[in-house]
C-alpha cells in the first residue's frame, strides 16, 4: 500500500487550485459565448459575428505582425546572445538586467515616446501596421531573451565552436550547422512565446489605432458580448493547442538527449 504523505497533499491541493483556477473562467465564458437566454447551448452568437464583421483582417494582421516580430526578435537576439557567451560572458547579467525594462516602461509613455520623436522624423511612419512590430519586438524581448539565453546555457557553445573550427568550418557555417540544430527547442519556445504575447496584445494597438484582433474583440464585446466571449475561448484553446504541438515536437529531442544520442 502507498503511503502518501504530506508533500503528496499539499502537490494535489496546489495541481487542483491551478486547475480550478484556469478551468473556472474558461468553462464560464464558454458557457456565456455558446448560449441564449430562453434558448440554450447554441452557436448563433457566433455566427452573427462572423457575418457581421469582417474577423479574418484583423485575425490575419496579428498573425501577420506575430510572425514578423518573432523573426526580428530570433535575427536580433540569437546572434547577439552567442556572441556575448563566446566574447564577454560577463557582460550577460547586465543584458540580462536590461532585458527588463520593457517590464518596467508602459506601453503608454513608451508610445508617447515614440510619437513625439517619429512625428517629427517619419510622419508617416506610425500610420502603417507595420509600425507595430519594433515596439513588439521591445516588450516580447524578456521572455524571448530568456529562451535562447537558457538554451545557450544548456550548449557548451565554446567548446562545439572549437570542434567545428578545427575541423575547418567557417564561424557561419557552424552558426548554421552546429549552433542552430542544437537550439532548435529554445528557438521553438521563444517563438511560440513571441507569437502568443503579439496575437494578444492589445495596448499599444490601441494606443496607435490600428485594428487587430484583441482590438476587435474588444469592440465586439461592447456590441455583442456573447460572441466575444466565444471567440475568446476559441483564441485560448487555439493557443494551447498550439503549444501542446510545440511541446510534442521537443520531447523527441529532450528525450535523445537525456540518453546522449543525437536526433537525426
């Protein structure tokens, strides 16, 4: 017979708050989204949405946006962060530090900002959609920095750059045959991190006026709660089952590392 013991209740108790925690409002707003007074279940409030706006823009604007800042935020950081651990590791908990600071400036003085100075430089700049990927790129950039900082850390970087030099390989070749491979689950999470923060950003869209899709969901809900609400659960849901592929894809690859083979 198992004994269960007092760390066994208090893992239980927390795994069951989380799950409460998370469940309780999602199985609610799909409830209030799914439903009709004098009606039930039913998927009308949804379909009225999706007659009457036009979702698949600002849906294809954010994913559009998402894709573009993960790619200057991998083009940025990537080669920035192996640079510092080959050259100077000990400037890396001052980049750390400062990879903060999007957690400490808000979006609105950070937009004021960039408003007074484009204003007078680049008018017309702040009026394209695409004026929102730089400030993406500046607050997705902890969580992003973080992800590949970690998976240059689980890398003797140093010691696979000697290997593949001695062997003849020039630094780009090895940054894209040696370096890349081995990070690829670090690249795969900060991306999804990356896309999962733009899809769901919603101030500084709205502080530049461009509509997106927390944008129109926002003003959905004023006019139509109920299908805001579904949409919203769909959203979640979508973003989970993204991430559940994304975790199915590493633990091939975390699984023939823990036995210290190499993934074809």
């Amino acid at each position: 017979m198992t004994r269960v013991t007092l760390a066994d209740v208090v893992r239980a108790i927390v795994l069951l708050s989380v799950l409460i925690f998370f469940a309780v409002p999602l199985v609610a707003s799909g409830m209030f989204g799914f439903s009709l007074p004098d009606v039930g279940p039913t998927t009308d409030p949804l379909r009225r949405a999706l007659v009457g706006n036009d979702l698949w823009v600002p849906l294809r604007t954010s994913l559009l946006l998402a894709v573009m800042t993960t790619i200057g935020s991998l083009v940025l950081l990537v080669p920035t962060l192996l640079w510092l651990h080959l050259r100077v590791p000990r400037a890396l908990p001052v980049t750390e530090a400062l990879s903060v600071l999007p957690y400490v400036v808000p979006a609105v003085a950070l937009v004021t900002g960039a408003n007074a100075a484009f204003r007078a430089t680049v008018p017309g700049f702040l009026t394209s959609q695409y004026s929102l990927v730089p400030f993406y790129v500046v607050i997705t950039m902890p969580l992003v920095y973080r992800a590949i900082d970690n998976g240059l850390r689980a890398l003797d970087v140093s010691t696979l750059v000697s290997a593949s030099t001695s062997l003849g390989a020039g630094f780009i070749r090895t940054f894209l045959s040696v370096i890349l491979p081995n990070m690829r689950p670090a690249l795969l999470t900060a991306a999804m991190l990356s896309i999962t923060l733009v899809v769901g950003e919603f101030v500084l869209a709205t502080l530049l006026l461009h509509l997106t899709y927390p944008v129109l969901l926002a003003q959905l809900g004023q006019d139509n709660p109920r299908a805001a609400a579904a949409l919203a659960v769909i959203t979640i849901l979508g973003t989970w089952f993204l991430l559940a592929i994304v975790t199915k894809a590493r633990l091939p690859r975390l699984r023939s590392t823990a036995s210290g083979k190499t993934p074809s």
